[in-house]
C-alpha cells in the first residue's frame, strides 16, 4: 500500500481551502440555529454529563419530543468551539472546512487499498470538490457526517491491518476497529455501517473470494468435503467479533433511546404515512434521484420535506422507469463485482458497499426517517462514487486514443465541481440567502416558504414575511405550522384578530383525541403550541383569562407531558392572582424537567408573590446552581437579599449584581443596585461611581439622578446635588421628590427662597393635597415675613391633613405672632426686609429620604413561536421601590409602567433602629421649623 505523500496532502488540503474559504463568512442557519445557538449544552455552566444524556439539539432523550440523534461527540466537539470563540460562527466554520480536508487525506489513503495512486488521487479530488459536499461541510451540523467518516475510516484502515503475513489474525488493530467504530457512532449513527464494510472487504478483498467461489466453498464445508478450511475459519471468527462488537452497540443505543423512534409527521416524510403501494413506489424512487444528484449536482436543495418530491402514486408513473434503470445498473455492478475475483471486481466491490452501506440508514427502506432527501447523508456513499469514476476513468485512460480526452474531462469536471462549491457556499451565507436558493429550486415546499418568512421575521420585516408565509398556507394548505406563522405575524403586526383567526385556522387541523390512542404519535409536539399560541394571545383580554387558561387545560390533557404548557399556565395563574395553582403548574413542570433553571425561577417569582422570600431566594438559588450566569436569577435574588436588609447577605448580593453587569454590560439597573448597596454600606465612592455608571448607560435614569443627589446631600455636598437635580427635573419636571430636595437645599444652602418656592409651587401644580409640598411653601411665605398668606396656607395644609399636630403648631405660632406685631402697630406683611440672624435658621419641611428603583422593563420569551422558536414566558423582577422615610409612600417606578411591581418588604433591626433615627432627625427638625416660626 503506497503511502500518502507531503504534496499530495498539501494539494488536497489546498483545494479544500480554495473551495471553501468563502464558508468563514457564513453565519448559522437553518439546523444550526437549534444546534448551536438555542443549544444549552455548548454552555460551559451546562455539566458535561449532559451531552450524553440529550440528543444532537439538547433535548433529553427520554423526552418523546426528542429526535433521538445521540452525537455526544460532536456535540463536544462544538463545545469547544464555544469555549475558545462562544458564537463566532466562523470558528465553527473553520473547524468544519478542516476537518473536510482530513477526510480527504484519509480517503486517499483508503482509495489507495484498491486503487494506483493516479487514480486514487483523481479519486480524492474529486471527493474533495464535489457540490454535493456544501450541506455537510458549510452547514455547521454537518459536522456530524465529517467526524463519524474521519472515524469510519480510520476504522476500516485499522481492520485493513489484521491479518498478519502468515494469515493470523492480528488482535490489536481489530480492537481499535471496534473503538473507532463507537466512536464514529457517537458521532453519526450511521458510523457503524463500516462494520458491513469492513465484513465486505475481509471476504472479498482480503480473502480474495467470488460469490461462485464462496458458495462452493461453503457447499464443500456442509458436505464435510477437506475439512474446514483454516483460512475460512480464521475469517469467521473476525467477523464473529465484529458482529458481536455491533450487536452491542445496537443494544446500547437502543438503550439510549428507549426502545422509542422518534415521532414524525407527514409534512416531514408524506411517503413515510402513505399507503401502499404508494410508500414503497415513492421510497424505491428516492434512490435514483439520491443516484443523479451524484451525477448531477446542479440544483442542490436545502430541504427536501414536505411537497418537494411529488408521491410515486401509481405503477403507471414514468418515474418508474428510472427507478427499474438504478436497479438495473446496480445488479449489474453486483454481478461483475462478485462474479470474478480480480482487482477490477474487487474494486467495483468495495465502490458499491461505500455506497450502499452507509446509505441504507437513510433510505427508508428500513424504517421511516425524518427526511425525504437530504444532500448531506450522501457524504459517505459519494467516496463510493468518486472510486467508481476514478476506477473507469483508470480504464478508460489506458486506452491509448482516449487518455487524452479522460484527462480533458477529469480537468473539466474538477473545475466545475470546484466552480459550483464555491458558489454554492455562497446561498449558506445567510437564511434567507439558503432559503430564497432553494426556492428557485423548488416552489413546492411550504417549509422553504416559511423559512423565507422566519428570516424576514428576524429582520423585522413583518409585512414581507406575512406574504411567505400566507404562500405557505395556500401551498401546503393543511401545514399546521404556517398558519401559526400567519397568526404569530399577524400578532407582531399588531392585528389581534386576524392573529386570532389563524390561531383558529391552525388548530382547527389539529388531530381529533381518539380515546385510547396515544395523541402524541399522530402530530409533531412542537404542533401543539399552537393551544399555548392562542391562549397568549387571547390573555391580553382581562376579561378572556379564563378561555386561555382552558385552552392550557386542553393542551396538558392531550400531552400530559407537555412541560411549556404548565409554564405558560402557571405564568397565567401568577397573573390571576390565583398563587397556589400557579405553584402547583411550576411544581408540575419541575417534575417533568428539573434541569431547567427557568422554572425553578419562576417558581421563585411565585413565592415572592406568596410573601415567602426565603423560599424564593431557595430557588433562585437553584436556578443559579444549573445555570450560575442565569441573568435574571442573578438579578432577582441580589435584589431580594438586598431588600432583606440583613448586612450579611451584602457581599453576596454585590457579588450577583458584579457578574449581572458583566453579562448585561449595557443594562444601567445592575449599576444602580450596585450604587444602592454601597450606600446601604455607607460606601459612599463607590456609590457615587456605580449612579454615575447607571446614569452614563441611560440618560434621565430617574432613580439614578435623585439617589445621587440624595447621596451628596447626605455627604454634606449640597452643592454637588443640585446638577444631579436638575438633570433629574430636565427628564423628569415633575419628580416631587426631587423638587422638595432640590427646594430645600435652595433654601437652607443657597438662601434662594425664590428658587425654593418655585420648586414647592410645581409640587402643588402637579399635586394640589401634597402636604410637604403645601407646608414648605408655607414656610417660604413666613421667611418672606407675609404672615397673613403664610396663616392662609397653614389653614388650607391643615384642611388637608387635619391630623397632623405640627401643622396645627405652625399655624397656632404663625397667628399668635400676628396678634403680636397688631398689638404692636407693625404691618403683617414687609417686602425686601432681611430676616434676621434667628429667622435664617434652615428650612428643614423635609426629611431626607432615599430613594431605591429599578428602572426597566420586565422581560420574557413568549411561547408564541412554531416548532423550535418555541420558549417559555418568564416573570421578571426588574422594578424595585423608592425607600423615603417620614412623611410620604413608597412608589414604584419603571420604564414600563404596566408592569407589576414583585418585591418582598422585611424590616431588620437595623431598619428599625435607621428608621428611628430618621424620625429623631424629623422630630429635630420640626422643632427648628418652630423655632424660626416663633422667632421676633
């Protein structure tokens, strides 16, 4: 066996680049979206037990909803493209297009068993070029075709090496076979088809049998003719081996799975569902036209569901003929290969089982699989095309006249086929550039309309992506799924009704329940959203929870597995303020899946809507042991141990909000909670850093100003407050409590009583029973010395609060006073005096009081999506209180303002003892009201 040489390798690797190269500036698409980008088990927060527990897409395999594809390998192999670049597509990309490279080089070495090393070589470009290629090497989930055939072959090039030179059997590369095996499995089912051509290979390869020669020898054996042959028995027993290695690979896998297919619709597969004859008509087709895409790869499709294929309803369909034509031509390569024992047949031989082996899982001739066609399972089976060619152009070139017109028509197909891949990889740019070059293609497939429409939609152009989508439904007019398109666009278009009727549309083809049978093997599970769509939906309507929640009902009763549909109810229930079932709907879905922090978050939510903060902080802290970057879990439960007002959950808190930040680098709430703690720990830099921080990300961030301002009042920096002030009062010009502060430190600080009574007079403009408000004013109207307006505004303040006894203080000073200087013949009023030393004690109608809000607005990820855009809605708890002591009630504040507030309130001792203190600092300060009152 000739050896690979340093120029061959680089020119093949060469090619691979120069046709490929364009790849890197691909991005994700199609089933890259699922199995990459919403695929939690790249993560390295994810334990790593998890890729051999779920399948390709994340999915548990005991789930039925599973698709039962168990790659753990590959799915490895992506996690550590996540860990170097995350989601920068062009590693991934990278990756692929060299692993393709090395497939090359093995399959040269392979060509090279049976080959010369011309046409082995012709062989491997070949390979290396062919169009057909782009699906699985562009197409990042191709990966699983390229890393189960590295493994495949270096499993056959291991057998190839187990005989020894006296024909013994050589154990140790049979051993690494069968771990090469495993592995290739692990990466793509399909992997252990190299067992079958392995078996191939040791009888008519290595043992150099015929089938006339075989059978003879056979015969001899049963009649006890020579004994048993030695050479016969050392080959028997190397395959008893492999057998058995794969029979317990099978039992394995079958384990895995649970003894469970995966279930299939007719809009995946139609033959798949057919009747007979027509399933196997249509299924005996697939083989020719899987024949002429290797022949012919000139318009290469995507995706091949759905309407692509028309069925092969009728013996009478002339598409027959080219199915009786592929068997004709097959059987007579199977004839010439087994009917002699030279290196032409042997050739021939090992060119079929390439071909057929690794495609009879896919064919579903066996058992129905999950496509009709797809161009990246003929991966393997193309080695086998590619030495059927190199083999006759072998022969053909040695025939004198020809050899120049083989080698001009070798150059010619490698350069289009290099020509074409290029191109190719070009549609795989982009979704919507696949998808709009599979509908040249084919206009026949609804599911290649809605792609269309999906990568509109992302664009957020809801108008376009309504027509494809709408071209959906009239192609395929009982496609389930693009009417939920229809109605979940409709929905963005902000069209309720129209949204509805889709909905309507949609779950009206919906399968009747059949009593006894199982619902779930008769329509696709992601089908059922379509329940959770319409319930979203019709939710918005407060008078209509009922109807949604009876349509979550609905959909439990016909899957009781259905996980989404217990979150979405328990998120209604929360909102129905009906507590208990809502946690009763999480507890449920927990059952179901344990492993899924955004339950336990929600769960969370629930149980501070129940008054139970140490049970909600008991979850989210489970959330965060799953998932300990779950940015809303970080948030939330920093925020309940911050309002837990116990120093010792302090450190822990700034330690969630540090790595939030770090995550939502952009997000000004995780800046502002962090400023908030350093003032509750009397930080006071640090404070001032972080609202700064919050206020650079998000300009007229309204807690963010006032706190600051209230931060450098309270450090004795007045001064420094009142640009914070006003940025505050630019946004936000009627922000009461900005405008009492600002009003008092005009008046203590800057002796601006003009300034002070302007701020008062808006409070009263905005808020006319304001009793702050009212009785600072009132005070301004005494330090301007007009007693008689200052005794109208005390009266009219105590109309207003009639219980409040410094009120009533005030204005019993205020007229005694008056009494005093009429007794004494002095004017009430006198206009431009300067008070005197006394009478410039410092206004103090209002306490300093913090203020503590989230601005921002909850978010969530609706279940109103198709198939895999299907998620969970989850309660967020982005919005927190004003903490103002004294007179005054908390407020909530947010950007979104139809968002419930979710807090839990405790008072600590510290509290207690900072809320006494705070009502001795007011006490003081009335009495220096009084005192200025009651002055000469």
């Amino acid at each position: 066996m000739a050896v690979v040489s340093w120029k061959e390798i680089l020119l093949l690797t060469g090619l691979v680049v120069g046709c490929y190269w364009n790849s890197l500036s691909c991005g994700f698409v199609f089933d890259d979206v699922s199995a990459i980008l919403d695929n939690k088990d790249l993560r390295p927060s994810t334990p790593i037990r998890n890729l051999f527990q779920n399948d390709f897409w994340g999915t548990p395999m005991s789930e039925e909803r599973s698709h039962k594809s168990y790659r753990p390998l590959t799915v490895l192999t992506f996690r550590l493209n996540y860990l170097f670049s995350e989601l920068s597509a062009a590693s991934y990309h990278f990756l692929n297009v060299v692993l393709h490279a090395v497939v090359c080089v093995l399959f040269l070495r392979v060509c090279r068993l049976f080959l010369d090393n011309t046409s082995s070589l012709v062989a491997a470009l070949l390979f290396a070029v062919h169009p057909i290629h782009t699906e699985a090497v562009t197409g990042v989930v191709g990966r699983a075709e390229l890393l189960s055939s590295i493994f495949l072959l270096a499993a056959f090039l291991a057998y190839t090496k187990s005989t020894g030179r006296d024909h013994s059997i050589v154990w140790a590369p049979i051993a690494l076979t069968v771990i090469l095996v495993a592995a290739a499995t692990l990466c793509k089912e399909q992997g252990i088809t190299v067992v079958g051509i392995c078996c191939v290979h040791e009888v008519f390869v290595a043992q150099g049998f015929s089938l006339p020669m075989l059978l003879d020898t056979l015969r001899q054996v049963l009649q006890g003719k020579d004994g048993f042959p030695y050479a016969l028995m050392q080959t028997l027993l190397k395959l008893i081996v492999l057998v058995i290695s794969t029979l317990l690979l099978v039992i394995v896998r079958v384990q895995i799975i649970q003894s469970q297919l995966p279930v299939f619709t007719r809009f995946d597969n139609p033959a798949a569902v057919s009747v007979i004859p027509t399933r196997q008509l249509t299924f005996n087709y697939l083989l020719p036209l899987n024949a002429w895409l290797l022949l012919n790869p000139s318009e290469l499709c995507c995706d091949w569901t759905m309407g692509t294929i028309p069925l092969v309803e009728s013996v009478l369909d002339p598409r027959n003929l080219a199915t009786l034509l592929f068997y004709s031509f097959l059987s007579l390569l199977a004839y010439y290969s087994l009917r002699y024992s030279h290196s032409s047949s042997k050739t021939v031989i090992m060119a079929l089982s390439f071909i057929v082996l690794p495609f009879i899982p896919a064919s579903n001739l066996f058992f129905p699989v999950g496509f009709v066609v797809a161009e990246r399972v003929l991966y393997v089976p193309s080695m086998g095309f590619c030495v059927l060619v190199a083999h006759g152009f072998k022969i053909i070139s040695h025939k004198g006249y020809l050899k120049k017109i083989s080698w001009l028509v070798i150059g010619v197909l490698l350069a289009t086929h290099a020509v074409k891949t290029f191109k190719r990889n070009w549609d795989w740019e982009s979704e919507y550039t696949l998808f709009t070059s599979a509908l040249k293609v084919n206009k026949n497939n609804a599911k290649l309309w809605n792609n269309v429409g999906h990568a509109l939609e992302n664009q957020n152009n809801y108008d376009t992506a309504l027509r494809y989508f709408l071209q959906a439904t009239r192609v395929q007019p009982d496609d389930i799924g693009a009417h939920m398109n229809v109605g979940r666009t409709y929905k963005n278009l902000n069209k309720s009704r129209e949204a509805e009727d889709a909905y309507l549309v949609a779950k009206s083809l919906m399968p009747q329940v059949i009593p006894g049978k199982k619902y779930a093997t008769r329509v696709a599970p992601n089908h059922l959203n379509v329940y959770i769509n319409l319930a979203n939906l019709i939710r918005a309507n407060e008078s209509r929870l009922e109807e949604a929640d009876q349509l979550y009902r609905q959909a439990i009763s016909m899957r009781p597995d259905f996980k989404q549909a217990y979150i979405s109810r328990g998120e209604l229930l929360l909102k129905m303020n009906k507590l208990s079932e809502a946690r009763d709907a999480y507890l449920r879905a927990l059952e179901l899946d344990r492993t899924n922090a955004d339950l336990w978050y929600n769960l969370a939510i629930v149980n501070i809507e129940m008054k139970d903060p140490s049970e909600a902080l008991k979850n989210f802290n489970h959330a965060l042991e799953l998932n300990p970057r779950h940015k809303l879990a970080l948030f939330n439960s920093a925020l309940l141990m911050q309002e837990s007002g116990e120093p010792k959950f302090w450190p822990e808190a700034n330690r969630r909000f540090l790595i939030y930040v770090e995550e939502e680098p952009e997000d000004a709430n995780g800046y502002f909670n962090l400023g908030m703690l350093a003032m509750d720990a009397n930080e006071n830099v640090a404070a001032e850093r972080w609202m700064k921080r919050a206020i650079g990300l998000h300009a007229g961030f309204r807690s963010a100003l006032f706190n600051l301002a209230l931060l450098y009042s309270q450090s004795k920096r007045e001064v420094d407050a009142l640009p914070a002030l006003d940025e505050l009062l630019r946004h936000h010009p009627e922000h009461i409590k900005g405008l009492i502060l600002k009003g008092d430190i005009l008046m203590n600080h800057k002796k601006d009583t003009n300034g002070a009574k302007a701020c008062f007079e808006r409070i009263l403009s905005v808020d006319p029973t304001n009793v702050q408000g009212k009785h600072n004013l009132c005070v301004v109207y005494f330090e301007e010395r007009d007693l008689p307006r200052a005794e109208r505004c005390l009266e009219e303040t105590l109309a207003l609060a009639p219980n409040e006894e410094y009120v009533k203080r005030h204005l019993s000073i205020v007229r005694s006073k008056m009494a005093a200087m009429s007794s004494a013949g002095q004017p009430l009023t006198a206009r431009g005096e300067t008070t005197s030393a006394q009478e410039e004690k410092p206004l103090k109608g209002v306490e300093d009081r913090e203020e503590e809000v989230s601005e921002g607005e909850e978010e969530g990820r609706g279940a109103d999506a198709v198939g895999k855009g299907a998620g969970s809605e989850k309660n967020v708890r982005k919005s927190s209180t004003e903490r103002l002591g004294g007179v005054g009630v908390d407020q909530s504040e947010s950007l979104d303002s139809s968002q419930s507030d979710k807090r839990t309130k405790g008072k600590s001792t510290k509290e207690i003892s900072d809320i006494e203190g705070k009502r001795a600092a007011a006490l003081k300060r009335l009495e220096e009201i009084e005192r200025i009152l009651s002055g000469d």
